[in-house]
C-alpha cells in the first residue's frame, strides 16, 4: 500500500493549531489509520494520534490493546498539575472514531475496521465499489460508538461480535485501478450524498493534488450549506508498485 494523497481543512480555518482529526500510516506493515477525536472531550487529537499511531503499528485490537492506549494516553498528563477545571474534564474523558486499513498483498484484500463514523471508500478509477461502514448518508446523524479513555466506555470491544459487526474485507482482485479513499464524518456525509445524487464527489476527491485543493473545496461546500462544518480530512492509497509522492516516516 502506498499514499497517494493526505490533507486536512481545519474546523476553523483560522485557528491554525486546532484539529482534532490525526493519521498514520506504515508501507512496510500495509497499514493506514484515520482517527477524528470528539471536539467536546479533553485534548482528543492525543488520543486520537495515540490510537491512530498504535493501530499503524499492530492493527490487531483487542481489550489489552486498547487499555494499553489508554495507559499511554494517561502517562502523557500530569492529573496534579492541572487546575481544577482541566481535571474535571480530565475526568469526563477524551474519546475518538478509530478507521483502521491493512493491506494484504498475497490474497489481494484490505480489511478495514470502523469504530465511528470516519468513512473508507473503495474506488476503482472514478467508481465506488464499496464503502464503509455507512453507503447512506442519513447514518451520519447518528450517535457513533467511539472509543474512549475511560474503561467503562470501551465494554463493546470485549463483546463476541466487535470484529464480525465492525469489520469489513475489501477485494481488490478484479479491479483494474484500485483506491482505497479515508475520509473523516463531514466529509463523508458529503461524498455519499454526492454519490446518492448522481455527483462527481469521488472523482473529486481522487483528483486531488495538493491540500489547498481540499480546503478550496471543503471551504465552497461549507458555504453552499452542501458540507457540515467540522474538521475535514481526506487519505488516498493505491495498491501498486508506482513512486510514493509524500516523504512520510514509516512507523
């Protein structure tokens, strides 16, 4: 697997350092992972990266994996140096979608495990073949299941059905130029509507050359009501032996 495309448009485009959505990838493990972390919990783009970081580097997720998340995540704050209002918020928990991607080059497939709402998308050329977990718009205004640094919030990964009811397997065998597109959940609303209505969205989506790109679309969406106002990332992958266009550090 390698990367095609990676950017992000920012919530507030003017408030620089404040996005809450992170990513990582490995070429050498064939693994991608997307993350969005809840804006209303306390410092969500750690756990995010924690989880995004962790997922690229073993993307089997068990009980054990995710508590050890969580134990990295808690060694990064010190409780007692915080005010009292940090703590309290401390307290109530950081919580983040978790869409994770890995490659298997011998059978020609890519599973993909969705916790949230973030979106994969398997396109070959301009065409959606599948998408995940959500094809309907309309399920983007539910409540997403996220995972969360408070224990009690995480039961559902211990549950017999986490991997059969949140995973999926992408073929890509009979496809000629496959895609693997990453969005985050405004983006991902958008682009299925655009597909429900018959639009050019996808193809849009994997034109994409630069980041200014993206925001120059994300921004023009916002503004015609068409895209709901949130952090906006976008992840492209190929399947391929061709160049590798981004320098990225391989975990």
């Amino acid at each position: 697997m390698r990367l095609l495309f990676y950017g992000s448009c920012r919530k507030e485009p003017s408030e620089e350092d404040v996005n809450e959505d992170r990513w990582a990838f490995s070429g050498s493990l064939g693994t991608l992972a997307l993350c969005d972390g809840a804006s209303e919990s306390f410092d969500s783009s750690v756990w995010a990266q924690i989880l995004a970081d962790k997922f690229a580097l073993n993307p089997a997720v068990t009980p054990e994996w995710l508590a050890d998340a969580v134990a990295e995540y808690a060694s990064r704050h010190d409780f007692e140096a915080m005010s009292w209002s940090g703590q309290a918020a401390y307290r109530r928990g950081s919580f983040s979608t978790l869409l994770g991607a890995q490659h298997d080059p011998e059978h020609g497939t890519v599973e993909v495990l969705a916790v949230g709402d973030s979106l994969a998308v398997l396109a070959d050329s301009s065409a959606a073949v599948s998408c995940w977990p959500f094809s309907e718009p309309e399920r983007f205004r539910e409540r997403p299941t996220l995972f969360a640094t408070l224990a009690e919030y995480n039961a559902f990964v211990s549950d017999g059905v986490f991997w059969t009811t949140r995973r999926t397997c992408f073929e890509l065998g009979e496809l000629g130029a496959p895609r693997l597109v990453c969005v985050t959940d405004a983006l991902g609303e958008w682009l299925l509507r655009q597909t429900q209505a018959g639009g050019d969205g996808l193809a849009r989506l994997l034109s994409m050359s630069t980041e200014k790109e993206l925001e120059d679309l994300v921004l023009r969406e916002r503004q015609t009501g068409r895209m709901r106002i949130d952090d906006s990332t976008l992840i492209v992958a190929a399947f391929d032996k061709g160049p590798e266009p981004y320098a990225i550090p391989d975990l």
